[in-house]
C-alpha cells in the first residue's frame, strides 16, 4: 500500500492528487468481512472524492462516498489510477 500523494493529469488538463491507506468493512455485528483500498483524491480546484479497491484489483463503489461526482469523471479516475498503477509495476 501506499503513503505518499501521488499526482494523476486526466484528460492533459485535469490535476488530481491522491493517497492510498486501508479501509475496513465490517458486518453489523463488527466483524472484520474485508479490507479494502481507499483512494482520497483531490483536485487542482479542491474537489475530494474517494474511490475503493479491492486487494484483487477489483473497483467497489459505495455511492455514499461521492453523491455529486459523475459517472464519467469517476470512472475516468479509475481508469487513470490503474494505467498508473499498471506502468509503475
């Protein structure tokens, strides 16, 4: 996992920069079901949106997370993130 802020352009223009850190799930009763990997990213204007990720690789959305974001901006995001992750491995 990540700690550092890392720095992702969309489409030539667009800045983001995000950290990874984990992100617990638990059932009612507060048993542990998964960890997941949570994006927190913010914008060159200061927008915030949070994405997840499983450790398989897999994008989970909790619509919770970012009511007012798109679906196009996010999953342009996702798409970014995982080029990224992809050249950097």
């Amino acid at each position: 996992m990540q700690s550092e802020t890392t720095q992702l352009i969309i489409d030539g223009t667009r800045h983001f920069f995000y950290t990874i850190r984990p992100f617990v799930v638990t059932n009612p009763l507060g048993f542990v079901r998964t960890v997941l990997q949570e994006y927190q990213l913010t914008s060159s204007t200061g927008e915030n949106y949070t994405l997840y990720k499983t450790i398989a690789g897999n994008w989970f959305d909790i619509a919770e997370a970012n009511p007012t974001a798109g679906i196009a901006l996010l999953s342009a995001l996702k798409m970014a993130i995982t080029g990224k992750e992809r050249s950097q491995a």
